[in-house]
C-alpha cells in the first residue's frame, strides 16, 4: 500500500496550460506539504496544510493554488503555467507539526511545461 | 570516503568501505535536523534525524554527528552497499515548525 500517492508521475505540458497534481495520503496524518525540486535536486517546501488549514506559504506564486478538501487529500492547482515551472513535486504528509515529526513523502510528478 | 556537501556533490565510494556525507548548515537557530535518501525517480525517505541538544545518534549502519559550534552535519554509513547509491539531503528544523529547509544534496555512487 503507498503511503503517500500522487497522480499524475508524469505530465507535459504547454506554456499557458491549467494543470492539476493530486495527492492522497492513508496514513491518518494531520499535516500535508508540497514540495518543489528542481534541475538541481533542491528541495523547497511550497505550502503546509494542518487539518485542511494552511499554515505555510512560502512566497509562491498565486498561480499556484493548492487545496485540502478534507485531511487525507492536498491537491496542487497551476495556473497559466511558465517554462520555470518544470521541476518535480513532492507531496509529502506527517502526523503534525514540529520536530519529531517525521515527513513522509510520495513518490513525486515530474511536470514538463514546453 | 568523504565529501564536502555543497563543494562536492558527488561521492564515491568501494562497496564495503564507510561513506561520510557533510552538510553545513546556515541558521545557528535550527534545532532538528533529519537525513533524507532519495533515490533515482523517488520520494526522499528518512534516515535518521537528530535534536540539537545531542551530538551524536546512531541508526542501524547509520551514524548522525552535529557540530553545533561550526554548524555541520554529517551521515556516515558503515560498510557501503550498492543499494545505498542515492541522493542524500539533510534538512534543517527551525523553530518547532514543520518548515523545513533542506540542503543541496550529495549523490553517492558505491561501486561494486
């Protein structure tokens, strides 16, 4: 069973496109976070939702816009989407907030924008 | 063998030898640290994590040490195995909060 799951692995896309990356998780968690990797490998935390609510936005473009219908589910939302959006996201989950709480992450979508 | 984080991202080691990964970190008021592996078309996964009020903490092949005075970090792995070639990140906690901020990564390649 995968822990955290997120779909599409893999999407192309043009320049302008709205896309959708979707994200469950069945570990019973009360904290969500999507995560951007670039070309590099890095890591940087995009946003953090506790119990549907969000906690964290780290200055991402309001193009972006995720939500949380209920804990177990973060979904990603991308409007009119730019060439610098080609990198892989990572859905990732805890049980809450603060160390101590491990993230567990998914397995990532690789976005492509052409 | 040993590399120098962000200096050198790639490390490569003899599959028996013990691998050592650095990491520097830049906020003195981190107080988590945790090492994520990740490996090619995957999800980063835990390894072991570390609070700031201890130096050392091992895992199973695993050993996390902090230096709290020059802000780094480091994984060693004993006995290197094939399937630990990854990318290896560690990631900083400040705060309490779950914003954590991970560092560039070091990819290991163990050769057979």
């Amino acid at each position: 069973d995968t822990a955290v799951s997120q779909t599409p692995k893999y999407l192309v896309t043009q320049m302008g496109n709205d896309k959708s990356i979707k994200c469950e998780q069945n570990l019973g968690h009360d904290t969500m976070y999507w995560y951007k990797q670039d070309s590099k490998k890095f890591l940087k935390i995009m946003f953090s939702y506790n119990n549907k609510e969000l906690i964290i936005n780290e200055t991402v473009p309001n193009r972006f816009s995720p939500k949380s219908p209920d804990k177990a589910h973060l979904n990603l939302h991308i409007n009119s989407l730019e060439l610098g959006d080609s990198a892989v996201y990572f859905c990732a989950s805890s049980q809450g907030q603060g160390d101590g709480n491990t993230i567990y992450f998914g397995e990532g979508s690789w976005l492509t924008v052409v | 063998g040993e590399s120098v984080g962000l200096h050198l991202p790639t490390l490569s080691v003899q599959e028996g030898d013990n691998s050592i990964i650095n990491c520097a970190y830049s906020n003195s008021a981190s107080d988590y640290f945790i090492w994520y592996k990740q490996e090619s078309g995957k999800g980063p996964q835990f390894i072991i994590d570390i609070r700031s009020n201890m130096d050392k903490r091992q895992g199973q092949r695993v050993t996390v040490l902090l230096n709290k005075t020059v802000k780094h970090l480091s994984l060693q792995i004993a006995a290197t195995q094939p399937g630990d070639s990854a990318v290896y990140f560690c990631a900083e906690n400040v705060n309490n909060f779950n914003k954590f901020y991970f560092g560039s990564g070091t990819k290991l390649n163990v050769k057979p």
